[in-house]
C-alpha cells in the first residue's frame, strides 16, 4: 500500500489509502521471508520462500532451517547463529543453501533475521532472504542502463506511458541543448515541426499499443538555433518491468544526414544515367526538326522539370543557307536588335491550364551564368503550387510527388502555350509557332550569344522557382534555344542538374542539325529527281500513257527510281523504267546520268538488249574517278577498290504502233504486267538479266505481239513490296488490281495505288501504264519499189496520192522533193529493194528503208559541186530526220508537222542559199 495525498481547494483533506501496481523494485529483487519459532523450527513460509528454496510451506514448516538448507560442513556455524538470533541478536549476512535432497551449495542468500517475541514472551526470530544472484543482475543492468545513456555515441530517450520524456542521455542534450533533467516533461512537439512530432507521436502510440518495435523511421527537423534540415533515423522499442507491465517506449535516434546526402547523390546520378539513357533511346528517332524537339521535351518532362520549351532559329526551319545563330542585317545589329528571328517549336508543362511565366530578370548584366544556386543540395518539401492547381513536387533523388501533376506532359499547340517566355524579357506567353526575338540584354539572347548556360530565379509569387536557359550546341553552331523550369516546391537546380541539361540539349542539337543537314541533301535530290522525271503526261502514238511517282516519306532518304517516255522515228515509242540500288544524293545523281544515257542511245535508235549492254558500261562507269572513262576491261582490270559500283535494274521496250509489238530486254528488274481484254493479268516471261554494274552477261530480247485494248504496267519494287509481306503477295495484289473492268486509265492508277500498300514510305514508288492503240491500217502507206530509176517517179506518185487521201495537200510538194531525194540516195548509194512508207499520227513521217548498210552523212557541198546537197535540202524542209540500222539494212527517215490550216511555211531565201 501506499500513501497519495489527495488535495482538495488546494488543502489536504486526509490520506487515501490504495493498492499499488506491481512494478516496484522488490519484482526484481524477489524478497522471500519465513519466521522461526521458540524452539528454532520454521513456523511461517511465504509463497517467495516457496520460490527461492523450491520448497512448499507443508514442507519446511516444523523443519530446522539449518539441517534443511544449509550444507554439512556450515550446520554447526548456522546452529550457534540460531540460538544468538533466539536469545534477542539481530545478524545480517550471506549464507550459502541448498536445495533438499542435494549435497553442493546451491546459492547464497542475504539474509536478514530480525528476533521478536510472542504474545506469551517468547523469543522467535524473522528471517528475510534475497538470492544475491538476483541483485548482482540489477547492479549489472542498472550498469548498462547508465552506460547506454551516459557513454552512447547516439541520442537515447525514455518516453513514458504519457508519451512525455523520462530521461534523455547526454548526447541528446548535447544535440537539443540544456542538461538531461531540463528535456524531463517534453514531448516530440517540442523538439519537432507539427506534421514530424504528428508522425513521430503517432509512432510512440502503436508501440505502446502493440508491443512491435519501428526500426528506421525517418524524421526531418532541425536542431534548436540551427536551421539546416536534418535527418534522424528512429528506432523505437516497448520497455517492461520486472513483472512485464509496460512502463514506457525507449527511442535511439541517429543522425542520418550524410548518410542521406550521399543517397540522394546517387539516386540523382542513377536518375541523371536513366535519362540519359532514355534521351538516347527517345531522342532523334525522326529526322525532323520540331519531332525531334518535342522528344526532348518528352524526356525532360516530367522527368527532370516541370515546363520546358525549346525556341529553333527561324532560318534553320525554313533551309536558310545562313549558318544558325546570325544576327540580322547590319542594320540590326546593336543593342535593341535583340537575337535573331526564332520559333517556338514545342512546349510541355507537368501543370496543366496554367499559364506560366518565368520571371522578368531585372538586372540582366548581374547575371551570374556560371555561378549554381545557393540551395544545392537541400531538400524540398512539396507545396501548393497555385490555387487549384498542385505544383508536381520532387524530391531531392528527383522522383515526383505521388499524386501530383499530371500522367503526362501537357502540351498545347493551337492556344498560348502553359510555358511563357518572362525570363527573356517577353512580357506575354508565347504560342507554340510563333516567331518572335528575345531582347538584346536577356538571359536567352545572351545564351545564344556565347553558347553558356544561364539561371534564371523566378519571380516573387511565381509559381516557377528558377529556370535553366540552356543553348542547344551542335558542332560549335547554336541552333536554338531550350529552357528548363522547376515550380516551387521542387528542388532547386544543381551542378549534377545544370550538367544534364546542357548534355539533353546537347544530344537534341545534334539530332536537330543532322535533321537539317539530311533535308537540305533530301530537297537538293528531291530536286534534281523531279526535273529528270517527264514533265506532265507523257504523249506517245498508239499509246495512252499515264504514270505516277510517289516519294518515299519525309523520314526515308530520295532513292533512285525513274521512268521515261522517248519517242522514236518511224512513230515508235520506248517505255523505260528503272530503280537505282541505294538511297540519297548519289542515287540521285546516278539515276540522272543513266536516264540521260538511255535518251542518248534511244536516238540512236538501237534493239533494247544493246541499250541495256551500253547503259550497263555506263554503270560500271559512274563510280570512277572524276575524268576517268573507264572500260569494261579497265574497270576489271582496276579491281573494285578503286571505283565504287552503282547497280540499278531496268526494264527498256520499244513499241511499234503499226505492228502493236513490243520488244523487252530486261536489266534485273521486276516482269512488266500485261492485261488482255477479258484476260486476268500476268506477268510477261521476259529474261531477267543482270542487274546494271554487274558486267559480263548479255542480255536477252523478247517481243510480244499486244492485242487492241491491251494494258501494259511497269513498276518499281516499292509498289509492291514491303517490310510487312513478302514479294509475291506484293504481285499477286498487283494483278489483282489490275484485273476488272475497263476504266480510263488514269483511274487504273488510282485504283492500284489506293489498293496496294503504298502508304509504307520505305521506297520511292514509279508506275507506268500504257494502254495498246496501234494505228489503223489507213494511216499507214506501204510500197515496196525496184531498184530502177523510174522508182523515183514513181515513189512521188504514191505518195502525192496517199497525201491527197489523208487530206494534206499542203504538203505534197515538199513530200514529193524529200522524198524523190531518199528514194535517189538509195538508188545511188543502197542495195537491194527499196521500200516507201508513209505513216500518218501527230505528224507525218516518211520512211525509206533498203539493205545496205552504210549510214548517210550529211555534209556540206562546195560551192563548184553539181550534188551533195539532197540531205542539206531534207534537214531544211523537215522537222526532223535520221537514219537507223534494221535487220536487213538502214532505214532513212524525215518528220513533218502536220498543216494547222494556215498553210505550210516555205523556206526564206537565205535558207536556201546556205546550202551553197
């Protein structure tokens, strides 16, 4: 029992008796107590006696004590003491015990024996017994005890169960001030900011509650007098007494601090590898510009700020050839002029719908670009941004705040960008788009100037907590501008942070300035590709001519894909089409030189097989030093090394619209499709051959006899292949397409290509479709004359006649002159029989055909000669001539343009005269 005194109006009204809890110093000590008798037996045996000798009451009671418990070699000893303590003497001492039935010591007991007497006088003697093994134990602990809290190097506490401080050491007075008794009384409030002492307090409560330790809980505070943000690690366990009532909660505090710094040193270097990382994998996979900047913004947001914006020099978007980061005219240049025109090309904000401005810098020349802020390396705690809108907190490893923000960038392409551009002097936001210049003494006009990064602190107010203006760098050229900005909230930008934006920015400006390299080299092939395809619908007789060229996407290199239509004497017409192996510039370049080839030797009026043989000298030709002719043989001879070869494949077929045959000769390249009236369509068997470059193999002739209505497509490989299906099913859709009724032909077209697969963009696509006319037979006038003089009259005649039919008597006085002229030149100078014909389409021709095979040459006749001046005389009258070699001999041939109805034009005097 113990004693409260119970105050009532400040006066002690009495004295309240009432149990106390167990918990008090005899639980540890676990004092036993017995009495002895008159007559030196044990007459009283307590429940602890019970305990401490392992004896029951029923049992020691009528015993003597000294026979029972002590050892034999002490009985005499403990006898005499026996009867001192019965005759009135108190002793205290240590006596060793045993329990019953053993021989050896068991303990030693300290024991105090306090005489009494009976009601009837007698003396009797009471005996209170403590294991010595027990005190050694509290001596031990309370050893320890003041050894943990006197000599540990860590802060140590004791929380009562009022969760107020009972003891603290003196490393903990040392951190918090004051001695030890001064912290007696606190609680966690007054060491702490509310929202840690909520937490910590929090903490205090469960393990009273529950029993179960908290190892490792962080808590963020400062010590008293000092405002640098600190970082304990709290370890919190339940403390017990002897009887295992919970008295308390001990805490061991340490201070974790640079244990702290050092993580979140490595969390942002692995956060700064990761996005490095990530801008290599994200960054560049186009080669367009504004892509490639808003990749740079997919990276950066929300990863390592919260709004960015990249700005590209205005001249860099549209293929100004001035290098990037020039001022204006001269004119411009001064202190007003500010940079020169760039375009804000993409934004992001990780704060949806709020229109951010970076603060105005007042001071522009007390700007220190180099110098990093002061706060580096502190932590920040996440705030309210603005009304309404959350500010993405970051925590000092970069990671952000759960449950801010947004899941991705916002960005705004049509209305004011969420990210504007106050830190560079514009008092407005700027929309992505616009074209705009930063003033001369601003953050980024002085970025763009000398290449370095600036840092720009936000407003008072502002949401935004500082901005990095970084220059994107590439090959020592400036080629824009990107801007990183944190909101408050956020930690601030450090050295580690201002290394990675220049590195993003770096990587950005380099994938940008390549971007603009490849589409200056694409528009220049574009170019060049363009003006040596046909111009407009090509026009050929007995052939409806339509053809569609489709360049590969933006992203994929110009390739090498042409096709022609050449007109040939006699009304015939070549069909080319053709595809050189490799992409860009030099694909270009060499499609050029092969097709301007294929015209010269189509006028020379060749069988296509030795077209393709001569185009593939040409070839072998292409990749040799400059002024260097290089044979078959010579390039052989010279080994690949020392000229690059450029293959190409091609298909050459001439067709005769009197005949409607059609000779191929095929260089590697894909079958031509043939579509027969109310036949499905298929691919012609035309030898294949080697593609052009290769050398050593001829190539092979195939001509085809094309019925009336007959469709004729030749195709490049992009029309009908791709990576997403196989070559065959390429053609078998081609086919497909092209089987079905009969519509116009430029409809066909159309039909094919929304039909096929041509939206792919890895390959140029050429298409050239022809549909059969040949001419009817009446605009055809064939005779076959002897080899006689009156042939020459005779020919006249046939063709006065035929002219007379086909309604052109304009023009029979000149077809009788050229004509009696041939017909005399292969009388004089041909052999065998001589054959007239006359073909009517857009013009006239006249042809001369005889088996000999020397060429006629014109040349101009002295002034003493009778002749020599029949061909001078076809040259001047006909709009064209020429000969060609056939299989039995030459065939000699002039062109007239057909009357307008105005007469023909007779030639003036001095064309007459310049033939003498």
């Amino acid at each position: 029992m113990s004693e409260i005194p119970e105050t009532v109006s400040g006066a002690t009204r009495g004295v309240v008796w009432q149990s106390s809890p167990p918990g008090s110093i005899y639980d540890y000590i676990r004092v036993a107590s017995f009495s002895i008798g008159p007559d030196g037996l044990v007459d009283q045996w307590s429940r602890r006696a019970v305990e401490l000798f392992g004896v029951s009451a029923e049992e020691a009671r009528g015993k003597d004590p000294v026979e029972v418990f002590m050892p034999a070699n002490l009985r005499e000893r403990g006898h005499r003491r026996v009867r001192e303590i019965l005759d009135g003497k108190e002793w205290t001492g240590l006596v060793p015990f045993r329990q019953p039935g053993e021989e050896q010591p068991h303990g030693i007991a300290e024991m105090y024996v306090m005489p009494s007497e009976t009601e009837n006088g007698e003396r009797t003697a009471l005996c209170i017994v403590v294991d010595v093994r027990a005190l050694r134990r509290i001596e031990t602990d309370l050893a320890a005890s003041q050894a943990i809290f006197g000599q540990s190097p860590f802060g140590f506490l004791l929380f009562g169960t009022d969760l107020t401080v009972k003891r603290t050491n003196r490393r903990f007075a040392t951190v918090f001030g004051g001695t030890t008794d001064d912290h007696r009384g606190r609680t966690a409030y007054d060491y702490l900011p509310h929202a840690e002492a909520e937490r910590l307090t929090a903490a205090l409560r469960t393990v009273l509650e529950t029993g179960e330790a908290v190892t490792d809980l962080e808590i963020v505070g400062a010590a008293p007098g000092n405002r640098d943000r600190r970082h304990w690690s709290i370890n919190l366990y339940r403390v017990h007494s002897g009887s295992g009532r919970p008295v308390g909660v001990a805490g061991l505090g340490i201070d974790v601090t640079r244990r702290y710094n050092a993580a979140r040193e490595a969390a942002s270097a692995r956060r700064n590898l990761a996005l490095l990382n990530e801008a290599g994998a994200r960054i560049g996979t186009t080669l367009d510009l504004q892509a490639t900047a808003r990749e740079l913004l997919d990276v950066a947001v929300p990863g390592f700020c919260d709004f960015a914006a990249v700005d590209l020099y205005q001249g860099l978007l549209t293929g100004d050839e001035a290098p990037p980061g020039r001022w204006g005219s001269s004119t411009d240049v001064g202190y007003g002029a500010g940079s020169a025109e760039v375009r804000r090309v993409a934004v992001a904000s990780a704060v949806p719908d709020t229109p951010v401005r970076l603060g105005r810098q007042r001071h522009p020349g007390a700007l220190a670009p180099d110098v990093p802020p002061s706060r580096d390396g502190q932590a920040a705690e996440t705030t309210t941004a603005a009304p309404g809108q959350a500010a993405k907190g970051r925590d000092s490893a970069g990671r952000e705040g759960a449950g801010q923000g947004t899941e991705a960038p916002d960005r705004t392409d049509n209305a004011v960008a969420p990210f504007a551009g106050d830190a560079c002097g514009d008092p407005e936001p700027i929309k992505v788009g616009s074209v705009h210049r930063f003033p001369f003494n601003s953050p980024c006009a002085g970025a763009l100037r000398t290449g370095r990064v600036h840092t720009v602190p936000g407003p008072d107010g502002s949401i935004v907590q500082s901005t990095l203006v970084v220059p994107m760098v590439a090959h020592d050229t400036v080629v824009g501008l990107a801007q990183f900005s944190r909101a408050m909230g956020s930690e601030p930008f450090g050295k580690r942070d201002r290394a990675l934006a220049v590195e993003l920015a770096a990587r950005a400006a380099v994938c940008i300035d390549n971007a603009r390299l490849y589409r200056r080299e694409h528009e220049r092939a574009l170019i060049l590709q363009r003006s040596l395809l046909p111009p407009g619908d090509p026009e050929a007789a007995g052939l409806d001519i339509a053809c569609r060229y489709l360049p590969g996407t933006v992203g994929s290199e110009v390739g090498g894909d042409w096709f022609d239509v050449i007109e040939l004497p006699g009304h015939r017409t070549a069909l080319v089409i053709g595809d050189v192996m490799g992409r860009g510039l030099r694909a270009a370049v060499a499609m050029g030189e092969l097709r301007t080839a294929v015209r010269t030797l189509a006028q020379l009026d060749l069988e296509p097989a030795e077209v393709l043989s001569h185009l593939d000298e040409t070839a072998r030709g292409l990749g040799a030093p400059a002024g260097a002719q290089q044979s078959a043989r010579a390039h052989k001879a010279r080994g690949p090394e020392l000229a690059e070869v450029y293959l190409a494949t091609c298909v050459y077929a001439v067709y005769d619209p009197v005949t409607r045959r059609c000779t191929f000769a095929n260089a590697g390249h894909l079958p031509p499709v043939l579509v027969e009236p109310g036949a499905p369509a298929r691919l012609l068997d035309v030898p294949p051959g080697m593609p052009l470059g290769v050398g050593g193999e001829p190539f092979e002739e195939v001509t085809v006899e094309l019925p009336e209505g007959a469709l004729l497509a030749l195709y490049t490989d992009g029309l009908v292949e791709s990576r997403d299906h196989p070559l065959d099913e390429g053609l078998n859709a081609f086919r497909n397409a092209l089987t079905g009724p009969d519509r116009p032909l430029e409809d066909v077209c159309d039909h094919v290509l929304t039909t096929l697969d041509t939206g792919h963009g890895e390959d140029d696509i050429a298409l050239l479709m022809a549909r059969i006319q040949g001419l009817p037979s009446e605009a055809v006038g064939d005779w076959r004359l002897p080899r006689e003089p009156r042939s020459v009259g005779r020919a006249r005649e046939l063709a006065r006649a035929q002219l007379t039919a086909w309604e052109l008597e304009p023009l029979v006085d000149t077809v009788e002159l050229l004509v009696s002229e041939l017909v005399t030149n292969a009388l004089r100078y041909g052999e065998g029989e001589i054959r007239l014909r006359l073909l009517r389409e857009r013009t006239l021709v006249c042809e001369v055909w005889d088996a000999g095979l020397v060429q006629p040459r014109r040349r101009r006749a002295k002034d003493t000669d009778e002749g020599g001046r029949g061909l001078q005389l076809v040259g001047l009258l006909s709009a064209a001539w020429g000969s060609r070699r056939t299989p039995r001999g030459k065939t000699v041939w002039f062109e007239l343009a057909l009357p307008d109805g105005e007469g023909s034009a007779e030639p003036t005097v001095d064309q007459l005269l310049s033939m003498f």
